[in-house]
C-alpha cells in the first residue's frame, strides 16, 4: 500500500480501531514499543549537537522535522547530516539523550506486569539497549528485550514471531505493512507523521498509558 495514498480502512481495521466507552483494550503481554521517536528523543539530540558542534541550524526546531528525509526538511549540509544520524545509533548511550516525557514511568509500571519488547529498525542492539538500561533505571534489565532488525521492513516479521499485536511506532510508512498483516499499529504522534492515516493514535505517554491501565495515569 502507498502511504501516500491511503486506501480506506478496511472493516476489519475499524472493527479494530473501534473505540467503545473506555477505549481499546490493549492486552498488555501482546504489546510491543519502537525505541527512537517513541521512547528516545534522539531528534532533539540532533539538533543541539547540531548546533553545539557545527554551529548550524540555530534557527531549526523540533517542528521543522517534518519527514524522515531529514535532508529534505532542515537546510543542513547532508554530510553533517550523516554524522550526527551514525553517532545517534552508534553511541546513543554516550549522548545527551532524553526519553520522551512521561516514558519512564509508564514503562516502570508496565515492567511490574509484564516484560517489555521493544523492537527498533536499528542494525546494532547493544548501544540503545545500554541507553535503554540506564534510562528506565527501575526496570531490572532481564525484562528488557531489544530486537534490532536492521531494516524498518522487517520488523512486521519478528513483531509475528513474538506474538505481537499493538506496536507503538513513529514512522507512518511502517504502520501499513503491520495493519495489512494483523498487527495493530499505534502511531506516536510527532511532526514528521502528520499525514492523514487511519491508525490508533497516541499524543504523548500520558494518552498511551491510558489505553493500557484503567485509570489512565503514568504511574510512578
Ligand atoms: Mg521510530
């Protein structure tokens, strides 16, 4: 499917995306998270060290970041570009790197019922899964699984082997693909996925942790 073009959802997908009274009902052990856009504020990273060592993009905010093609929307020469993208997902761990508000102790409180999987298209585990131990610092490490598919497309096919069916994930163009198959994708709402879609969709970890725990809240 084009994500450019998108077909209407079909009646499966409203039968999924139906809303009743309390909302959906997210089983909890079925459910897995994508790391940067979601958990990781890896953006924001981007554009203070972009102006912190290369004195560029002053004038960028974080809402300029309106697609993927990061070359397309912020006027940074593509090598700086380059740089700063290959450091984020080589030594995330070592960077200023902040979770999204709210991530932690959602997650924290998630980690009490059930183990977490997040599934990220990164080529390299153990820099973000090292970044990911010490951000939700509560959470003991053996429940944290980190699957690094190296390739956004493939992560529909270890989301199936896991037995996944919600996936909270940032990139638009991945969320087809995991509807298509079954997989009910729950779009974090950012900047660069502002197209029309017609997914479940989250503005924030307040808004998803009341899809998961009754009385909404982030817990802690
Ligand atoms: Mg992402």
């Amino acid at each position: 499917m084009n994500p450019n073009n998108p077909q209407k959802p079909s009646q499966r997908h409203r039968r999924l995306l139906s809303k009743g009274p309390k909302g959906p009902r997210i089983p909890k052990d079925r459910l897995a998270f994508d790391i940067d856009g979601v958990v990781a504020d890896i953006m924001t990273t981007f554009l203070n060290l972009a102006r912190q060592r290369y004195d560029k993009g002053h004038h960028l905010r974080y809402e300029h970041i309106t697609t993927f093609y990061l070359e397309e929307c912020l006027d940074l020469e593509p090598w700086i570009i380059d740089e700063l993208i290959r450091e984020l997902i080589d030594r995330p761990h070592e960077l200023p790197v902040e979770p999204f508000p709210h991530a932690v102790p959602v997650l924290t409180r998630l980690a009490q019922e059930v183990p977490l999987l997040f599934v990220t298209a990164r080529d390299r585990a153990r820099p973000i899964t090292t970044w990911l131990h010490r951000t939700l610092d509560p959470v003991p490490p053996e429940v944290i699984r980190v699957l690094a598919t190296g390739d956004p497309d493939t992560k529909l096919h270890y989301l199936k082997d896991h037995g996944i069916q919600y996936f909270v994930e940032d990139r638009l163009e991945t969320c087809w693909p995991l509807a298509e198959n079954g997989i009910t994708p729950i779009l974090f709402a950012q900047p660069w996925n502002r197209q029309p879609h017609p997914f479940l969709e989250v503005n924030g970890w307040p808004e998803l942790a009341s899809l998961l725990f009754e009385e909404g809240g982030g817990g802690g």
